[in-house]
C-alpha cells in the first residue's frame, strides 16, 4: 500500500489543492458530456432500428395483402369456371330439349330437313322411331347370331387366304355346325 500511496505522491505532489479541483471537474464535464454523446448516438441509432422495424412490418403486411389479393382471385376463377361449366351444360340441355321436341312435333318432312341440317341421315328408322315415339319399328334382341356362312364363330370366319379354302371350310363347317341347321 505504501508503493501506490508513493507512487500517487509523485504524480500528483506537484499539484496543489485547487488544481486537483480543476482537473476533477474538467474530468466529470468531460465524463457528462461523453455520456450526452453516447446517447445522441444510440437514440439515431435506436430510431433507425425502429424504421427498420416499421418498414419490416410494412412489407410483412403487404405481402401478406399481396397474399389474400391473389387468394381472392383464385377463388373468383374458380367459381367463374363452375359457373361457366355449368351455363355451358345448361346451353347443351336446352338445346338438346329444343331439337327433341322439334322433332317430336313437327311433320315428318321438317323432322327430316331438321335431321339433314345436323347432318344426321334422315333415312336411319331407329331415329325417326325414337324422334317420333313410334315402337313399331323395334324389335326385341334375338338370342341367336345372324346367319352367315361358316357361322360368326367359326375361325375362319373374316379371313379370306384363297377362295378355294373358302369353300372347303364353308362346306365343313355347314355339315358340323349344328346351329346352321336349326330353321
């Protein structure tokens, strides 16, 4: 202890009272007026953080804007769509009931310039039995397959390798098929 008590003799035995007066309080002004410094300093940088804070919540908000934007145009086609679907299915249902009943009751003649107008061949009777309600010309499905030669199914049936196999298989088959000789 007596080396520091040294030592501070020294330094300041030169010194006398009043100028250790002074220099203590030029030493304080200069502490306070570092201490006023500092906190100019920190309140700039302080409101920077703060707009820095504000512009990042101003962004986070618009993008969260941006976000419900493009969610509510979304939904908007999506229902545009479903809708559309819909009035495109109502069109053809309305004009699928308009052609039916056009040709339900009109004459046979303007059914059959209507039919030709869409391009359907007007002479096919199972469409103008149906356009026109008619069942007489419907018959019931026959259990049985149509006579062909050699039966529908025979093997060789659809094939053509030579007109004389041909003949040999009809021959064959119409003496093996037990079908062909139901009448």
């Amino acid at each position: 202890m007596a080396a520091i008590g040294d030592t501070i003799k020294v330094l300041f035995g030169a010194f006398t009272m009043s100028d250790m007066i002074t220099i203590s309080g030029i030493a304080i002004f200069a502490f306070i007026l570092g201490a006023l410094a500092g906190r100019a300093i920190n309140r700039n940088n302080s409101s920077d953080g703060a707009s820095m804070r504000d512009l990042e919540k101003k962004v986070a908000d618009s993008q969260e804007s941006l976000k419900r934007y493009q969610q509510a145009v979304t939904e908007h086609f999506i229902t545009l769509s479903h809708h559309t679907t819909n009035m495109a299915q109502s069109y053809r249902d309305i004009h699928e009931h308009l052609a039916t009943s056009a040709l339900r009751l009109a004459s046979a003649e303007v059914s059959q310039q209507i039919l030709k107008g869409a391009g359907i061949d007007p002479s096919l009777s199972d469409i103008e039995a149906t356009a026109f309600g008619d069942d007489g010309g419907i018959e019931a499905p026959k259990d049985y397959a149509p006579k062909v030669p050699g039966g529908v199914l025979s093997e060789a049936y659809g094939l053509t390798d030579s007109i004389d196999d041909q003949a040999e298989l009809d021959a064959h088959d119409e003496l093996s098929d037990p079908t062909l000789k139901v009448s």
